[in-house]
C-alpha cells in the first residue's frame, strides 16, 4: 500500500518524472507478475492474478498521484506571486 506514496515522493523530490513512470509501466507489470509467481506457493494462475492486480492497481493509483503532484508543482512555480513579493 506504500507503492503509491514512494511514487508520489519521488516526483515531489525531482528524483523521477510522470513520464518516467509512464514509460516503464510494461516493465513493471511485467516485474509485477514474476514477483507475483515467485510469492505464490502454488503455481495456479489465479493466485498469481490475485497478487498482480492490486499492485497494478497501485502503480496506477500512484502515477495519478504523481500527475497531480507534477500538477501542483507547475502551478506553483507559474504563479505570478513570488516569494520575493511578499
């Protein structure tokens, strides 16, 4: 439950952008599955979906967190209220 969080941080620290995640999301549905089939003490591919889902649930839930983190930032920084005016 934390991926979202972690994610949201690391836009919010310039550390990775919105696009980054974006593009690497084949990569870590991919990365999601073979972790999912490692965890799984059976080798049915119903399980495996059950553990796969919420974490690309959350991944998702975590790019849209970190779109309107971006979001912010860009307003914030556009504003035309700076903080050497006040």
């Amino acid at each position: 439950f934390e991926l979202p969080l972690l994610m949201a941080l690391l836009v919010r620290l310039s550390v990775i952008s919105v696009s980054v995640w974006r593009a690497k999301r084949r990569v870590a549905v991919l990365t999601m599955f073979i972790v999912a089939a490692v965890v799984t003490p059976t080798p049915d591919p119903f399980n495996q979906l059950l553990l796969a889902l919420p974490l690309i649930i959350l991944y998702e839930i975590g790019i849209w967190l970190s779109v309107w983190i971006e979001k912010r930032k860009l307003i914030v920084t556009d504003s035309p209220v700076s903080a050497a005016t006040l």
